[in-house]
C-alpha cells in the first residue's frame, strides 16, 4: 500500500550530467490565459519588477479562439534564457555508505528531484557535475528567475541569451522550500515576459511553455492547464499549476504562458513513474514566485513562516463525525509543542477551517496559506470545535534550518526530522500490520538519507514503534545513527539515518 498523496516518481526538470553519464532532472508546464481579447494587465508587483515597460503588444488571443502561439514566441521567446551550472557535489556519510545498487532501487529515486542519484553516490565524495536549466527575464536589467534546483550546488552559473550571447550570473538568492532563485546578469535594455495573474486561470485553459528541453534552446510545447492548486509531497507550500504540456530535462525554470501571452509560472516537476513526460507537469505560480522574489532582492533570502502543527484530510465519515456537514478544512493531528499553534491554544481534533478570511477546503491549502506568510505575522483563524466554530488568533513563528515546514505537518522526533501519527484500524489492515506510524512528513536528516512522507515506520534500532513517545524514548540517548525499518509498497527495508 502506498500512502501517497501521488503514485509514481516526481522529478525535479533540469538536466544533470555527473561525470560522463547523465542524469534528467525534468520541470513541469504551466498554464495558460485564455478568453481575452486583450492582454490581461500586469499585476502591480510588475511595475517593481520590470525596469522598463514592454513595447505594446496586440492582442494575441480573441475571444473563442485558439491562442497565437507563434506572436507569444515571437514577443516573448527572446526573453526565455538557457542556464548552464558547474560545480562539485560533496556526498555525505549515508550516501557513500549506500549498498551497491541502491541508486536503481526505487525507494531511492526520487530524492529531491534528483534522477541521477546513483551517479552522485559512488566512488569520491567530492563529485563535479554539470547541469542545464531554462529561466526567463522579468527585469530588464538583467534580473532572471528560475529553479533553485537548477542552481543548487552550482559554483558557476552562466546564461544564455536568445541572440546567442552569455553572461556569467551571479545567484541572488535561491528558496529550496518553493524552489526559486533569483540571478542576475550584467547587461541592460534586454528583453522581459509580460506577468499575468494565475487566479484567473480555469481548468481548460491553453497554455504553452518555453524552454530548453535536453538542451534543445528556444522550444515551445503547448497544453492546458488540467488541475490547479496541486499540493506534493515534499513541496507543501507551493499550490502547482498542473498542466499537460510536455515539459522534459532541461525545461526547468523556464516559463508557463497563458493564452495572452502573459508568465503565469514556472515549469519546475513531473509526474513519471519511468523518468520521462508522461501526461502531467507542476508550475509554481508566478505570482507566489514573485513574492520570494522581492524577499531575495531586498534580503538575499526567503522566509516563511510555521503554524506548527500536523494536519490531514477529512473524509466524509471523518466529517460527519466531527458535525461538519460537509468534508473541508484541515484536520488538526498534533501540535507542536511550544509552537505558535500551542500557544493560541489549538488541539488535536480541531479542523481549520478559514485563515484570514480564506476558506481551507483540503489540508494541502493550509499549508500554503501559512506557508507563504511572514514569520511574526498574525493570522485569525476560523476553527471548529465541539461542533462549534470559534476564531482563534495565532502570532506565526518560521520555518527550521532544514528547511521543513515547521507549519503545517512539521517534522517531529528532534534531529530525526520525521512527522509522524499511528496508524488507524483500517490503515493497519490495508497495511497489514499489526502497528506502525505513518510519516506525514520529512525533513532533515531523515530526508537526506530517503525517507518519504506516505513511509510507515515500523520500527527503530529494531524496536518495534507504535507511538510518538516510544520515538522519542528511543531517541532520547541522542544516538549518532539510527536504523529505521520502513515499508513503502508492501515492501520493508532498513534505512540508515546518521544523526551525529
């Protein structure tokens, strides 16, 4: 049984060569503006982005018609820049520990996006590699978005122009947690994309991405946006534009068009379970993009802020068992203890149902919600308890070093980095277990070493665990390392966590 909000593989988009083989880390599509007959306006955070204003453009998309693809590669197409990074991956402790192998085994594939695992494991710690990305300029002065995970590691980052000339980049700031980065080239009067606003996208909506897919520059793929508001594993802050636009390694960090010609993000994961495209690609929302973005220019860095508690889905059994007529909102599991949850007064058993005003339909908009709020920032609540609805204020702290959500589903279990709660009667049976916990989310060591959030942890140092409080008794002693006995698909295998 897979406990996974998503079957198969997700994969970062960018290509990654290590050594002489490589490895493709492949990005989503993004959606598209449809049904204007005018170019939707830029958003106001625009005017700060672009230093100057883009000539005028006619209106690419009429009413009921299908989208200008070729006047929005040919407006914007020049914009859409080429990224090549190079540097030295250092491989940690675990990794080089691996058994023979370990890097074909799918329990081991998707780790943060990285298909190339393997290749980055064996032999010498200190492995070189070399990438390619896509990204665009929002700014005419040189200022470029795109992955962070196209530039993670990378000592040298140079771009690529649609004209042919490069520029060595210097990287402003990168946010792992919504995988953005911001980099900047010395160069002045280039070309920039025009910004739309994602909330006015619908499903069905024409989309096209631009990008350099296996290196291939400047090439279009064209598709509709099939869901919004998709929460991964692993990226709960992100609400993804889901679209099925062929987006393949080395789309990476390039832009989503909508149908007028407008960026309305940006291409970053796929769904795979071979490695490939096959029907489904993630973009972030440009305009969730380009709040880190203002955060980065003006600080060099991103913050986000934490609830600090664990929530999950409601069902319409769950629902009715707590009176809510009707299965929205996000069900409250655990608090963290000394969190800004436990200090408003939040428990286990409360459903979450608004944030400021804003209704909490699935538990994944919960994170997002608080997740791109500012540390220290205040939120009113809207909670119900008791069959009862009551407001709750709540001051927000931030995010750890790990860069885990300490929000919603924040790891527990100290420097193991695991969210965990017990398994139910029927998770139990579908399991076929007799007790196990099942880990809601990951960070930290437990993270680098493989664990994902759907695993069910069995047991610890070979000690059976049925609870939160005999994780915590076993890691009391603050061992160096610990061997957690997982299952993920039916199948169980031990995984190394070094913690010292």
């Amino acid at each position: 049984m897979k406990l996974h909000p998503l079957t198969g593989t997700l994969l970062a988009a960018g290509v990654l060569i290590t050594g002489t083989a490589s490895a493709l880390t492949l990005n989503p599509l993004e959606w598209w503006k449809p049904r204007g007959a005018t170019p939707v306006a830029v958003a106001d955070s625009t005017a700060a982005t672009n230093a100057a204003a883009p000539a005028p453009v006619p209106p690419i998309a009429a009413q009921g018609r299908v989208p200008d693809y070729r006047t929005i590669v040919k407006t914007f197409g020049p914009a859409v820049v080429g990224i090549t990074v190079s540097g030295v991956h250092q491989a940690s402790l675990e990794e080089q520990g691996l058994p023979p192998g370990a890097g074909s085994d799918p329990f081991f594939q998707f780790f943060r996006g990285l298909p190339g695992f393997e290749g980055r494991l064996r032999g010498n710690p200190q492995q070189p590699f070399r990438g390619q990305g896509s990204g665009f300029i929002v700014s005419s002065d040189g200022l470029v978005l795109t992955n962070a995970h196209v530039v993670r590691e990378a000592r040298e980052v140079n771009v690529k122009l649609a004209d042919r000339r490069e520029f060595s980049a210097k990287v402003l700031g990168s946010d792992p947690v919504t995988d953005v980065a911001v980099l900047r080239i010395a160069a002045k009067n280039l070309p920039t994309v025009r910004l739309g606003d994602p909330a006015r996208l619908e499903v069905g909506d024409p989309v096209l991405a631009i990008g350099a897919p296996f290196g291939f520059e400047q090439s279009a793929t064209q598709g509709i946006v099939s869901a919004k508001g998709r929460s991964l594993p692993g990226d709960a802050v992100v609400p993804f534009i889901q679209t099925d636009a062929a987006v393949n390694p080395g789309n990476s960090g390039g832009p989503l068009f909508d149908g007028s010609g407008n960026v309305v993000g940006i291409n970053a994961q796929i769904y795979s379970q071979t490695g490939g495209y096959q029907g489904l690609a993630f973009a972030i929302p440009i305009d969730v993009a380009l709040k880190v973005k203002d955060q980065i220019v003006a600080t060099g860095k991103a913050t986000h802020a934490r609830l600090g508690v664990s929530v999950q889905e409601l069902n319409q059994a769950l629902a009715e068992s707590f009176g809510l007529a009707r299965p929205d909102g996000a069900l409250v599991a655990q608090v963290a203890e000394g969190s800004a949850a436990q200090q408003a007064g939040l428990k286990p058993g409360d459903v979450i149902l608004e944030v400021n005003g804003q209704a909490v339909q699935r538990s994944g908009e919960l994170s997002t919600l608080i997740g791109m709020a500012a540390p220290g920032e205040r939120v009113a609540l809207k909670v119900w308890r008791d069959k009862a609805a009551r407001s709750v204020d709540a001051r927000l702290g931030g995010i750890d070093e790990t860069g885990a959500l300490a929000g919603p589903a924040a790891p527990e279990g100290g420097q193991l980095g695991l969210a965990v709660r017990p398994l139910t009667r029927q998770e139990r049976r579908e399991a076929g277990v007799e007790q196990g916990l099942l880990i809601e989310n990951v960070g930290g060591a437990a993270a680098r070493a493989g664990v994902e959030p759907g695993d069910l942890l069995l047991a610890v140092n070979g000690k059976p665990v049925a609870s939160i409080e005999q994780v915590r008794s076993l890691l009391a002693g603050k061992p160096r390392s610990v061997a957690l006995l997982v299952q993920r698909d039916g199948d169980k295998i031990f995984v190394p966590v070094t913690l010292g």
